[in-house]
C-alpha cells in the first residue's frame, strides 16, 4: 500500500494558494485581493510561508494519510 496523504495534501494547497488564482496576499492595489491572475514578488513569498506552514501542520503534526490500493 502507498500512503498518497501527502501527495493529495500538496497538490490541493498547491492549486488552492497559487498567488492570484483564487486570492492574492498582498494585492496591487488592497491587502487581499480576489481572482485578479496577477502576481508579485511579495505575494510570492507570502504563499510560499503559508503554504510551508500548512504543509508542515497537515503533514507533521496532524499526519494525514490516505491509503490506496489492495
């Protein structure tokens, strides 16, 4: 059996915190911004930190797995 917990927790943080898709922390012009497919630098660090931190809380400290397969 192969533990995909990981894999599924990355992939959705991943797709979920990708600056401007969905939100944009810090925007252009506000401090949240939604939907406006822009980035910056800024924004860049700012989900990488957010999405580091979520992924050691899932991963780590909750431990999240999911087992597919006979």
């Amino acid at each position: 059996m192969s533990d995909w917990g990981p894999v599924f927790v990355a992939v959705v943080l991943f797709i979920l915190l990708t600056p401007g898709l969905l939100i944009q922390v810090p925007g252009k012009s506000k401090a949240i911004e939604f939907g406006n497919f822009q980035t910056s630098g800024v924004s860049i660090l700012v989900h990488s930190i957010i999405y580091f931190a979520l992924i050691c809380i899932l991963l780590l400290a909750i431990g999240i797995h999911m087992y597919v397969g006979s």
